[in-house]
C-alpha cells in the first residue's frame, strides 16, 4: 500500500532515465586525506538546495546534474571520505575517475603533501600526465589557522601541469560548485581533444603545429583559472 | 478573475507552510466582517461562506488577494476573500496553532496506506502541548484558579474545550490502534477525517475561549499582535470591502449547489450557520452584543454556533483528496474542471479510490461479485484516466514518448488486473461454494492491483510533466469521447456502486464515498466511545506478571509477506484475542508495556493461518528481517537481569500498573475529574516529524518524552538510537538530567506516572546495564546513585535498590555488566542465521596431516611453506575466521563521529584493524605473485588467488574478496601482459566474475542490493559503511529548525534524524556482526599472521616498492625502444608518463617536480 503515493516519484525518474541518453555522464573522484572535509564538500555539491535530510546509502546520492557550456552532463561523485585507510583500495577508485579532485586542508601542510603520493598514483594508473585535476585548498573559512600558503599552493598547482587551484569553505559553501564545474568542463576539453587527435591520426599527421598551439593556449587559460575566494 | 483558475497544481506545491514561508504569509486568518456570497453568485470554483469571527487555516494565496482555506468551524474546504480576513496570530494560542498545522501536514501528507505516521500519537500530544500552554499563558491551567473560579464563561469554555481535546486524545489512541495493527482502510479514513475534524473543533473551543479570556483580562497583552496583525494586512473595518472576485462571473451554479446543501441539512449554508446557535454559545452571544459598540478585532468576542453535525467531511482525508475536499461540494459543474490538469487529477482519484478499495479490503470477507463489481468500476474509472491521458498525448505537438510508453504499461497492467480479478475465483465456478478464495490468487489481485496504482501514478507524472510542457488546456465540454467523466453520471454511478455493495456484504469503503459527490450519501459520525479503550488496560495486567523471566524470543514478520500479513493483522484488530494467549512465550521478554502492536504480532500468530504458516517454520527460532518497523526485538536494555530481581519486582509493578488500569477507565467517565489527565504537561510540541510521521527532531526534554512515552514502546530504532548517539548531542550528565526531570515533572499526572516512572528507571537501567561507557559517563554516576537512592526508591523501593547496585557496581567493573548479546545493541534487525542445530559438527578443515607437519617444521625453522601449499577453500576460511573475528568485536562506539579516522587516542581499535587486515591482504596478494621471477608461476600463483577469492565470494566473505581482487586488479599486477597471457580463460572468466561482484560504482549499488536481504554469516565490506556514516556526518546539520510558521521566534532543536540515520547505518553492519562456524587450524593462521606481518613490515612504501618490483619483472615495452620513447615524449603529452616511468625505477617516491628536474 504504501507504493500508492510513493509511486509518483518513480515516474519522475523514469523521464529524466528517458532524458538522459542525450546527457554526458562524468565521473569525478574526491581524494584527499582524512579529515579535510572532502564530504562536506561532496555532501554540499550534491544537495545543491537545502536537503532537510541527506541519505547517502542511496544509489543517486552522488549524482548531479549540472549545465556546463550550455551543456547539461551529469556528475558521478565518488567521494572515500571515511576510507582513508584502506590504501589498497584506493587504486579501484581511481580507475573509475575521469577527473580528480584533490583536496587539502588550507590548516595542515601534512594533508598537501599527502596529495603527492595520489597524484602520482593518478598519473600512473591513468598513464597520463594531463589527467584533469583541480586543486582543491578547503576551510578557507579559517583563514587564521592558515597553514599552506597560497604561494606554496600555487607552486603545487605549477608542478602538476598548472592544475587550476581554488580555495573554498564548504562550510560556507563558497567555491563549491566552481571546482566541480572546472573539474568537468577539463573533462569535456579533454574529451573533444583526444576526438580531434583521433580525427587528425585518421587523416594523416600533419599536426605539429596546430597542435602545440592549442596547448600553450589551453595553459594560459588555465593560468587564469586559478581562483582565490 | 476567479482565483481557481490558476492553483492547480500539486498538493505538494500548494502547502509550503513548512519551508519558511515569506512573512506575510499567515497560517490563520480570522473572518472579521461576514462574507456570504449572495444568491446570484454563480461558482466556477468553492467559495466559503465566512462568518464573523471564523477562523481559517490558509493552505495558499493567490495573489488576487483570494486565499485557499479550510474553515475550522465547518472543516470546509474553498477560497476565500483575504479582505475580509486578518492575521490570526496571538501569543497564547500560537503553539496550539502551530502543532494543528502540523497535524494537518501530516494527514495531509499521508496516505490511508502509509499510517506509519500514526503509530505514534506525538501530533495530539502536541495539540495538548498547545492546549496546555494556552491555558498557562492565560493563568487558568488548574480548574481552582481564581480566574476560572471569578468567570462562568471562562468556567464553561475551558470545560468545554477539555472535554473536546480529551476526544480528540481518544480518537488519536485508536487511530494509534489501527496504524499499528491493520490495513483497516476504512476505519482509518474514517478516523482520520474525525480526528482532524475534532481537532479543529477544539481549536475552534480555544480561540473562543481566548476570545473571553482576552474579554475579561488580555486586552493589553494582545495589543502588540493587534498593531502587528493590522500592519500585516491594512484593511479598514468600517467600510465593508467587497470580495476580490469578479462578480459577474459567478452563475447561477452555486445557487443550485447551495440549495442542494441546505436541502441536504447541511451545516455550512449561511443561513444554518448563523441562526443555529446553540445554548452555549449564548452566553458569548451576550457578551458579543454588549460589546458591539467596541468594534476592535482583537477584544471582540466572536460567536461560533455548534459544530457537532458538520461531520460530513469525514469521508477522506487523504492527500489528494483533501485537496478537493470542498471542490466536491458543488463542482458538478464547474468550468475549471474541464481543465487538462484537473481532470487528470479527477480521474486518478476516482481510479485510485476504486483500487484503494481493492488492496485495502480484507479480501476474505468479500464475495465474487463485490470483486467483480469494483473491477468493472475499476477499469471504467481508469478508462476515463486513460482517456484524459489519452488527450494530453494527442495535445501534444512533439508526442512524449514516455507518456505513450505509461500509458501503454497502462492498459497492460489494468489487463493484468482483470486477469487477477478473474482468477480468484476462478475455482469458484467450478465448484459449488460461491466464495472460495484462494489467499494466493488473492495476493495476485493485490499484486496486480499495486502495480496499477503504481502505474496509474506513473501515467499522471508523466501527463503532468507534459502538461506543464505544453500549458494547460481546456478540454471541450462535450466531444472528444471523454465526456463519461461527467459528475451527474459518476453521481449515479457510485450511488448505484454503494447500494451494490451494501446488499452484498454492507461494506462501504471510505474510498468508494469519497466518490460520492452529495454529502447526503456520508455516513454518519462515528460513536466516540471506543471498545478498545477500555479493553486494554485489562490486557495490559493480565500480560505483566507472567512475561518476567521467560525465555525471550523475537517475532518477526517477513517484509517481503507484509501484505499477506496485513490481513491476518486486521483481522486480529478486529477481534481481540482472549487474554490466556497473550500469555504465550512468544511475548517479547520486555520490561516495557507491550504496544498494541505487540499484541498483534503474537495474536495473528495463533489466528491466522496465513502468518502461522510463516512462522511454524520458523519454530522457535528468529526469521531475519530487514524492515525495522515490523520487527519486535526484545533488547538487552531492557530485560530484567536476574530472576530474583525481577520477582521482587513483579509485585510493584504490577500494582502500578494496576491503578494505571483504574485511573483509564475513569477516565472515560468523567471529564471532570479527568482534567489533570488530559491536560499532562508535555513537550511534544517540541519535536518535528518527517511527512512519515517519524520523529526527526526535538529539544532533549521532547526527545526523553518520547523515549519514555507512556502510551506506546517506543520503536527499537528510536531507543538504540538513543542509547548510541546521545553523547554526540548532550552530555551524560545532561541526559541523566533530563531522565530525572520527566521523572518528576510526570508527578502532575498522576495516571500516566507509573509507566512512565518505570520507564526512567529502564532506561537508566539499560543505559548502566549495557551502554556504559565508564571513561565518559562516570560523571553522571553520583547524580544517578542521588536519584536511586532519594526519588526513585520512595516510589518504587525495588527498583531504587537495582538502580544503586548497578551504580555502584558499574564504577568497578570495566565494560558492559551484562554482556551485551551478539550485537544486540543499537540493532533493529533481528537477523539470526539458517538456523543450524547446535550439535551440527562444523565441517573439517581441509588440510593434510603432511601440511600440518611442513606447518610445524616452518614454524620450528624449518623450510617456508608455500600459499599452493594449501587449498584455496581451506585458506579462505581460515581468512575468513580471521576478518570474521574482528569484524565481530568492533564495537558501536568506534563507529561514531568517525572515530576511526582519528590521528591519535582513536578508540577504534577493530575498524582499524579491518582496514589494516584488508590492506594487508592486499599487498600479501600483490607480494606473493611479484617475487617470482617466472612467469609461469606467477600465472599459477593468480589462479590460486582467483580461486581463494572465489572460496571467499561463497563464503559471504566480500571484504576479503574485495581485497583480493582490488590487488589482482591494480596498475602494478595488471600490467604484467606476460604473465596475463598466460593465465587460462577460465581463470580469467572468473576473475571478470567476481570483479563485477565488487563493482563500486553508482554508489556500491550492485554490493548493496546484495548485502541488502543478505543472511549472516557475511563480512560486508566494512568501508562502505565508513563512507556512510562519515557522509550522514557532514551532510547533515547537528540542528534542525522546528517547522514554524515565521510568527514565532525560529526554535533549533537536536537533528535526532541525522542521528537515527547514524544507528540505522550501525544497525545494518551489526546485522552481520554474527561468527561463522568454521574450524580454526591454529597452525595455518599462525603463518597466515606471520605473512601479512611481513608484508606490513615494509611500510607504507609497499605501492611504490611493488610497482617498482612489476617493472623490473616486466619493463614497459617503450624502454626497449628508448629512441622512440624520447621522440614521443616531445610530441605527445600522453606519452610522458610512460618515459618517466624509466626514473620511476630509480626514484619514484621523489616528488613530479623533482622528477622533472631529473628529467
């Protein structure tokens, strides 16, 4: 009985399940270490309104649907906040992510040199120096306890390809949807690129300038992209 | 313009009252000018007559200044003229206010089928609440006061209201009954329609009452709400506004509906209302007339004739329903109706209503041709939806093809339905008794009847969605071949449909007169008096003394069987089982008062053939069970720990329950006497509720009520979760404290004081019992030992004793005095394995006595044994027992407030150890297969750990299997191609297999549907709930806000739902925290411990040395052509890694930047 008027939310699902085809899907993984307040930020993401109560053992507990260039593409969110120390899992994490956000806490440099290890992690397992990355400096709320320069976070954001960096407070939600949309339209870039490389190895390799071009205009604009509050 | 034409929308849309509404926006409004809309005003939509001095609770306002509203005198349902109307928001009476709009969401919100929210009756306790504080407020909360003893008006009306509240207390207690025991849609629709009527009734008493009060003495206190109420709403009261509406509008449809009304004696015609004032409204009309030349709103008396015979809105009260409560009075013909949206809502109604019927209705009782007669009324009515769904499609340009593809699973489910129809009875036509009812066939028709209504729900989404898309549209009056859905024919239809069926069997069901148009056709208000009632107490004696020291069993009923057995239950409800069977071991062994439910469970148990059959399997042992609403766990908490003890109990207890009986039964009597007892001072008012009716917030004195509630048991949940979180939202000493207080602020009424003082005292008792966390609640010890030994040995001596034994002893010794069950804390499930017969051997180990032997001689330092030594089942055992046996110790407390991830001090010993086990385990897999140096037997070395991982899968063992193939399926093993290519397919179909076992995406939802009706023994992969709680942590504020309505001063209150969601997450991994039975070999675990040290022993590098290890095996293929790798590298990014890979060798774990340099 009690499907009687619990039955009107299926439908619901079963339009935007028909709507979807045309939609891209996208997987972003959160990484980070334990108590840099990763969830919060998943957790602010997904429920983008105020959820009087946020169930996360759903399966659509990490999805969202965001627009992005006029595009509408929906985000998987897989976020191992709480199973930091299961370090053999992490590489069945990353395997699944098409971007990664990397978070640490602006008040504890052991939570940013903790990123190197994942970062290089990433790297390898995805074979790829260019995986899209965001840097992601949380609690930015707490500006006194500051212990990561953004000097010295800039400089991490340089050595990894210029991932953009941002600094946000999930607390106050500022720059939430910022990094996420930033991690998907890399994603989005980097999918069009490698169909346009497919395109070019297609007709034959005449591409060396054109080529170097498109990337040192990508770093600019990504030099731009790096976003204090 | 005519306001309908635009709020039609969802219900959901048109309450929302509960999300901070814009502050203008008033929840009452108060009539101050009567607004009776005249003869020739026609209708194209319900306008409510109002009267001087009416109140309305407001559902909506259209920005026409016409305001959706439901007067509280009548219960009436229409629009409604804001100018005549001003804010209805005075102090006293605004918690009163408050808690009937939020019992009015919740009836609302509910549907006849989820009663779950009226399994508790918290909403009346929070109109006593209301009641309570107005009375404080205006000094006339005990009978003796001066100021009721000085006015007779005053004298009267509080009577009057007490007794009008105590009603509605009755009612809520059967209704209370009914959720918990049956389906009884009937009743409960019934119930429903009469509760909230009452309620409004009494409000209707207290707004009067105030009205005198403020007469007599308020005047100056109220002047500030005046002021503010006139600013809300500037409107001049010497001039009489006209109505916002557009006069000529209206036709001559009302006129002819109105007649209709008052030749049906109904109350709410104008005329009726004003001329039937009864004698007790005559004193206030004295008054009234005395005052006349005061015209101010807030001083003005205002008189409201007797309500009793407005009942006729009992019909149903449910969320769509309601929503047309008042359209059904005379919208027979009203224009809007023929809108698109409109009657898609009509029709689904209707269709609803007649499946309603279907799956409600005890089938047993119904004969062939009832059946027959609702499916044919069935499927007319979801033609008429399919026809109007029909339509929409054709209106629409571009063709939505999910609106096609609902409707076409539509016609397909309803075929099903007829199909199931006719199956039933089926048998029947062959034979000779006319009725035989074949309970499977029977659940088929539930099944069938389900799934139409799922599908009708669908269709009328999706109708929607495309409505919204294209507009709304009028549909043409006549033509179109959808013009069945007219009300006359429907009128006659059911009228026809009602005498049918009462010449059948006299059932009518509440759905089937909500079809009905003509309030003529309601049934009369049910008696108040209530068999149950007096019933219960009886049975409550007669179950206490014999329940203590027997052997505790739990009872559970099958989710999946629900619906089946809902109707045993029903039938239980209807008749009360006699007393000796309640006196059955099947009792939950439980200190508390067995709820209705309780007796329900045990009772259908030896009724109903249908649920014995489900439980003689079972026997005497637990069925698993996955739904926490319908298990009764008997909790360590509360069991009495000793016979002796509980003996000496016995006796106090049941004496006091003994005068508990007493004081109910004169309760009924005599109102008078009854006061104290009606008006408990309560917090209830201080809690908040989901649209389930379940608890999801309250201040710490609310949420102690409620956990020691006298009327029912609280739910499992609802207590574990106490016991589990209550660190997180106030200290032990505070907890303790606020015990203490209900303990003694519950002296003011005296009949619910025996229960709920045994209730402290359980709760103090299983918290020092079981939940003792002697490092942080020690502080509360001396206030509990003052407790035990100065309030609660004077009352109960007994139990005062207990409690300061336990005290003391709980200081000495460390950890839980009685051990707590396998897992029983915080556990909602009751989840006991296949049951397996004690003296069933466990299976033997399958290990040779040569494997023992090289065993000894490795451990005595003789040569190392070789994981192909061993069968793989065998290992994956003795994995198992290992992980098994720390998952079992992890204790409630490590889970919380992730303990885990603590740097230091963390006192999650066993989740940590999960973690490094399973790490370890991992790098043991990755570590055997890397340090050979053949490639050959680095492929055997996989097929073993392919098939120990495939032992483990059989074994529930997820968390080792996770491991496992985590390990198989990393960078550093999977890149081994030499390796790979030698691995057989079969191997390799298996590996893929199990990978998809542990598929993590879209939220772990392959892992969870499979753990979801999982049978223990099984190791769940401990992460995922890791991920869980830390995600309801930081997703979920510490603190709600109470659902206001903007007037008052906003309320933050504990978020006990974050908290229930936390135990429901703790729960579901204790489900499994149940050891296997398998046989240890001490010989194999001591080498397996030995390996996983070893490889723990290289430290955290372990990812680095492996992958460096891999390389080495099987260097990447481009530093055999190292020319080539340079060249790529400058062209293509992609390839960089590759090449720096070659550094990688050397120094992997230097920084990228510093690579770079090297580089």
């Amino acid at each position: 009985m009690s499907q009687r008027f619990d039955s009107t939310a299926s439908p619901t699902a079963l339009v935007s399940g028909l709507l979807l085809d045309s939609r891209r899907e996208y997987n972003i993984v959160v990484l980070g270490a334990g108590g840099v307040g990763k969830s919060c930020l998943t957790a602010q993401f997904v429920q983008n309104v105020w959820i009087e109560s946020y169930d996360p053992t759903i399966e659509d507990s990490y999805r969202k649907q965001i627009e992005v260039d006029g595009r509408q593409c929906i985000l998987e969110i897989l976020d191992t906040a709480g199973t930091e120390q299961f370090t053999a899992m992490r590489e069945l994490y990353m395997k699944s992510g098409q971007g990664f956000l990397l978070v640490f806490s602006i008040t504890s440099l052991s939570s940013l040199n903790e990123l190197y290890e994942l970062r290089d992690q990433i790297v390898r397992i995805k074979n790829d120096e260019r995986v899209p990355i965001v840097i992601v400096g949380n609690k930015a709320d707490m500006e006194e306890d500051r212990a990561v320069s953004r000097a010295r976070a800039f400089a991490v954001s340089q050595a990894w390809g210029n991932a953009p960096y941002y600094e946000t407070s999930a607390r106050r939600r500022a720059n939430v949807d910022e990094v996420f949309v930033d991690l998907c339209k890399q994603i989005m870039r980097k999918d069009s690129a490698t169909a346009q490389v497919r395109e070019m190895e297609s007709g034959h390799r005449r591409r060396e300038r054109p080529n170097r071009h498109a990337r040192r205009r990508r770093q600019r604009v990504e030099r731009q992209r790096c976003t204090i509050l | 313009m005519t306001p309908p034409l635009t709020p039609v929308r969802s219900q959901e849309e048109l309450s929302p009252r509960g999300e901070a509404p814009p502050p203008v926006f008033h929840n009452y409004l108060r009539a101050f000018y009567p607004y009776h809309p005249s003869c020739d005003e026609g209708a194209s939509t319900v306008t409510l007559p109002l009267n001087h001095g009416d109140v309305v609770l407001v559902h909506s306002v259209h920005t026409n200044g016409w305001a959706d509203g439901t007067l509280l005198t009548s219960g009436a349902r229409g629009w409604l003229p804001t100018n005549y109307c001003e804010a209805y928001d005075q102090e006293p009476i605004r918690t009163l206010l408050k808690a009937l709009t939020n019992f009015c969401d919740l009836v609302r919100g509910s549907s006849s089928g989820n009663l779950e929210a009226f399994t508790n009756i918290d909403y009346v306790h929070a109109l006593v609440a209301g009641v309570r504080i107005l009375l404080e407020k205006t000094e006339c909360l005990n009978r003796e006061s001066a100021t009721v003893q000085a006015h007779y008006g005053l004298r009267r009306n509080r009577k009057a209201l007490l007794s009008d509240l105590s009603s509605v207390v009755k009612l809520g207690r059967r209704l209370k009954d009914v959720a918990t025991g049956a389906f009884a849609i009937k009743a409960v629709e019934n119930d429903l329609g009469e509760v909230i009527l009452k309620a409004f009734k009494m409000v209707t008493r207290c707004v009067k009452f105030l009205d005198i009060w403020n007469e007599e003495f308020g005047l100056s206190q109220c002047i500030d709400a005046s002021i503010a109420a006139l600013d809300s709403l500037k409107v001049n009261a010497a001039v009489p506004p006209t109505p916002p509406a557009d006069i000529s509008l209206f036709g001559a449809v009302e006129r002819r509906s109105m007649q209709q009304m008052s030749e049906s004696g109904s109350s709410v015609t104008c005329q009726a209302a004003s001329a039937s004032i009864d004698g007790e409204a005559g004193g206030s009309l004295a008054q009234h007339t005395s005052n006349r030349p005061r015209y101010n709103r807030m001083s003005q008396s205002y008189i409201r004739p007797g309500t009793s015979q407005s009942m006729r809105q009992t019909s149903s009260q449910n969320q769509r329903d309601s929503r047309r409560l008042s359209c059904r009075l005379d919208s027979s013909l009203s224009l809007n109706f023929n809108l698109a949206s409109e009657r898609l809502g009509a029709a689904h109604d209707g269709f609803l209503g007649f499946l309603g019927s279907f799956i409600g209705l005890h089938l047993q009782s119904r004969s062939s041709s009832e059946i027959l007669l609702t499916t044919q009324q069935a499927v007319t009515t979801c033609r008429t939806l399919l026809a109007v769904v029909e339509e929409v499609w054709d209106r629409d340009l571009r063709r939505s093809g999910s609106l096609e593809e609902a409707r076409d699973n539509m016609y397909g489910r309803l075929a099903d339905l007829v199909e199931a129809a006719q199956d039933v009875f089926r048998p029947a036509r062959n034979g000779e008794e006319g009725d035989v009812f074949l309970p499977a066939e029977g659940k088929r028709l539930v099944d069938a009847a389900t799934t139409c209504v799922r599908g009708a729900g669908e269709c009328v989404a999706t109708a929607r969605f495309v409505i919204e898309r294209i507009g709304d549209f009028e549909f043409e009056p006549l033509g179109l071949g959808i013009s069945t859905f007219d009300r006359p024919e429907t009128a006659t239809e059911t009228t026809s449909t009602s005498e049918c069926v009462e010449n059948a069997g006299g059932v009518v069901t509440a759905a089937e007169v909500a079809m009905m148009p003509q309030p003529t056709c309601s049934p009369p208000p049910p008696p108040i008096s209530l068999p149950d009632e007096q019933s219960q107490p009886l049975l409550r004696t007669s179950i206490l003394p014999g329940k203590f020291g027997e052997q505790s069993l739990s009872l559970s009923v099958l989710d999946e069987d629900r619906a089946v057995a809902s109707h045993s239950f029903e039938y239980a409800g209807k008749v009360l089982p006699p007393i000796p069977q309640l006196n059955s071991p099947l009792m939950p062994s439980d200190d508390y008062i067995p709820s209705a439910q309780a007796l329900f469970s045990s009772s259908s148990n030896s009724e109903s053939p249908i649920s014995e059959r489900q439980s003689c399997g079972a026997g005497s042992l637990d069925i698993s069970s996955t739904a926490s609403s319908s298990t009764y766990v008997s909790q360590a908490s509360t069991r009495p720990t000793s016979v002796d003890c509980s003996n000496q109990q016995r006796t106090g207890y049941s004496s006091m329950v003994d005068s508990f009986s007493g004081s109910q039964t004169t309760l009924s009597d005599d109102c008078e006497n009854g006061e104290a007892k009606i008006l408990e001072k309560t917090f209830a008012h201080e809690l908040a509720f989901n649209e389930k009716g379940q608890i999801t917030g309250g201040t710490l004195p609310a949420l102690i009520e409620r956990l020691t509630t006298h009327d029912s048991t609280p739910d499992t949940l609802f207590v574990s979760t106490f016991y589990l979180t209550f660190r997180l939202f106030a200290t032990p000493i505070k907890f303790a404290e606020a015990l203490i207080d209900r303990f003694g602020y519950v002296d003011e009424s005296p009949h619910t004081a025996g229960p709920v003082r045994l209730r402290v005292y359980n709760v103090f008792k299983g918290w020092l019992e079981s939940h003792w966390r002697n490092d942080c609640d020690s502080q509360a010890l001396v206030l509990i030992l003052r407790f035990a030994t100065h309030q609660l040995s004077l009352v109960l001596p007994t139990a005062g004793k207990r409690l300061t034994e336990l005290a003391e002893r709980v200081s000495s010794v460390n950890g839980a005095l009685v051990p707590r069950l396998i897992s029983s804390i915080g556990k909602t499930n009751t989840s006991i394995a296949h049951y397996v017969a004690p003296d069933t051997p466990l299976p033997a180990p399958i290990i040779s006595k040569n494997q023992l032997a090289a065993l000894r001689t490795w451990k005595s330092g003789g040569p190392s044994v070789h994981i192909l030594d061993f069968d793989p089942l065998e290992l994956a055992r003795q994995f198992t027992i290992k992980e098994s046996r720390i998952f079992c110790s992890i204790l409630p407390e490590e889970l919380l407030a992730q303990e885990w991830t603590k740097k230091s001090g963390s006192v999650a010993v066993n989740v940590r150890a999960m973690s490094t086990l399973s790490t370890d385990l991992s790098n043991l897999v990755a570590d055997s297969i890397l340090q050979l140096e053949d490639a050959k037997k680095r492929a055997v070395i996989i097929k073993q750990w392919v098939k120990i991982a495939k032992k483990c899968f059989e074994l529930n063992n997820y968390d080792s299997l996770i491991a496992i193939i985590c390990s198989l399926n990393s960078s550093t093993i999977i890149r081994l191609k030499r390796t790979w290519d030698i691995v057989s397919a079969k191997t390799k179909t298996k590996l893929e297999k199990l990978k998809g076992i542990v598929e993590i995406s879209r939220n772990y939802a392959d892992l969870r549907r499979r753990l979801q009706y999982h049978v223990p023994p099984c190791l769940p992969f401990v992460g995922m709930y890791l991920t869980d709680l830390t995600m309801v942590d930081h997703g979920n504020q510490t603190t709600r806000q109470l659902p206001g309505d903007g007037n008052g001063p906003i309320k933050s209150v504990i978020n006990f739902d974050k908290h229930m969601k936390t135990a429901r997450i703790i729960s579901e991994l204790q489900r499994f925290q149940i050891p296997y039975r398998l046989t240890e070999v001490p010989e194999l675990q001591t080498w397996i411990q030995d390996q996983l040290v070893r490889v723990r022993s290289s430290g955290q590098s372990n990812v680095q040395l492996y992958y460096r290890r891999s390389l080495m095996l099987e260097p990447r293929e481009q530093i055999l052509r190292p020319a080539m790798a340079e060249t790529l590298e400058s062209n293509s990014s992609g390839k960089d890694a590759s090449a720096k890979d070659r550094f990688d060798l050397f120094g992997w774990s230097h920084l990228s930047r510093e690579k770079q340099g090297l580089h």
